[in-house]
C-alpha cells in the first residue's frame, strides 16, 4: 500500500510503522496456521491406525510357555564376609604344663599352670574328669607319680575314680604337695636374710618379697616397707632413702 505524496512525515513514519508492523503480524498468523495443519494432519493419521488396530483381525493365540519346574536350582550359600573371617583367627600356642616329681616347693607353681592352661583351653574339656586326668599325666615320677598310680588302682578296685570334681582334687593336692608349713616357713625366711635381693633384680626379688609376705600373712604397711627395703642392695636402698613409708 502507497501513501499519498502529500502525507505529512510524522504521520507517514507512523503509518509506515503501522503497516509493517500488520505484515510481521500476518506472517505469524500464516506460521502459526501452517503449524495447526501440520498438527491436526498428524493427529489424522494417528486416529486411524489406531482405529485400524481396533477394528482389525483378532490377534494371534498367545504361544503357550513351558511348565515351570517345581523344584528350584540348588544354590551354593554365600562364602562369609570379610569381617566374619576376621574373627576366625588362630589362637596362640599355649605352653603345656612342666612334668611334677612331688617336690612341695614347686607344688603352687605347677597347679596354677595347670588352672592357667585350663582358663585358656576351656573348651577343650567337657568335664571334671577329663581336667583331671590331663593333669595326672604331667605326673610323671617321684612322690606324684606314686600318688597318681594309688588313684587309679582305687578305681581297678571301686571301678569308681576317687576324685569325682575338680575342686576336690585342687584341695587334695594342695594337701599333698603345697608346703606343709608354709606360713612359718615363709615367716622363718622374712626374718633371717635368705630372701634378701642378693644378685636378682628388683622385679625379681619385688615377685618373690610378694609371695613370702603373703604366706607369711604379713599385712602392716609399716612392716612390708621396713622388710622389703631392708632386703635390697645397699645401693638401691641409698636410692629411696627418701621415700616416706605408708
């Protein structure tokens, strides 16, 4: 569309605007036409495949699946957890008790590595009379070996053990081969000068002051300290001259 020449040119500008501006406008709704065609051709074409497919041939018969079996595959169990093979670990070696002639003197020692080696094998033992007579075969000559020999004749005779119970034969054996006076003979020694510290060191003689004083009932503070320092080298005893007693 042309305007006439004699058109002012502000209103000219503004008609000129105008005019472009419906073209651009009559572009859009052309797009915008054509999309809507192109849109409800394809919804077209859709409607009637679908429409084909239900109004078509019936469909094949469904091909029948084999029976499935009732009996399940055997499956292997799962192998344990890392933090479960943590746990089986190997248990130390434990040392076996030395072999006892009967001597008194090393009556204590032998049954508590006995009592030890029992605390860490529990489950090895399902009874009294199996801790019994693991530890009867430790007794292998002198005093102990007679003692163990009378022990099972009683039972030829009886066809019954004598000792029936672990706390039994502990307190057999203690009347038979623990010190029979071990309390004055532990006094005897804390007051003469045998139990002195003497080329030992002091953990050493600190153990063997400790068993002494306990045989020998000795509780009094006062006494233990006057005992034990007065037992030590004359060097070591220089060192602690300082210590308060108590």
């Amino acid at each position: 569309m042309s305007l006439p020449t004699d058109t002012p040119l502000g209103i000219a500008d503004t008609l000129g605007y105008l005019q472009h501006h419906l073209q651009e406008l009559a572009k859009q709704q052309n797009a915008s036409e054509h999309a809507i065609n192109t849109t409800l051709v394809a919804l077209t074409t859709q409607l009637q495949q679908l429409t084909q497919l239900m109004t078509g041939p019936a469909p094949a018969p469904a091909v029948a699946l084999p029976p499935i079996p009732m009996s399940l595959p055997s499956v292997a169990p799962p192998s344990p957890a890392p933090a479960a093979l943590s746990k089986q670990r190997a248990r130390p070696k434990l040392l076996s008790p030395p072999d006892f002639s009967g001597e008194r003197s090393s009556g204590r020692a032998f049954l508590n590595s006995c009592m030890l080696y029992l605390h860490l094998a529990l489950d090895q033992f399902t009874c009294n009379e199996e801790k019994i007579f693991w530890t009867l075969t430790f007794f292998k000559d002198g005093y102990a070996a007679k003692w163990s020999k009378n022990l099972f004749r009683q039972e030829a005779d009886t066809s019954i053990f004598p000792i029936q119970s672990w706390v039994d034969f502990k307190q057999q054996f203690r009347s038979q081969f623990f010190p029979v006076n071990a309390e004055a003979d532990a006094i005897n020694t804390l007051e003469g000068s045998s139990y002195y510290q003497g080329n030992r060191t002091v953990d050493d003689y600190l153990d063997s002051f400790l068993i002494l004083a306990s045989d020998a009932g000795y509780t009094d503070p006062r006494t233990l300290v006057v005992k034990f320092r007065h037992g030590l080298k004359l060097n070591v005893q220089s060192q602690i001259a300082t210590m308060p007693f108590g």
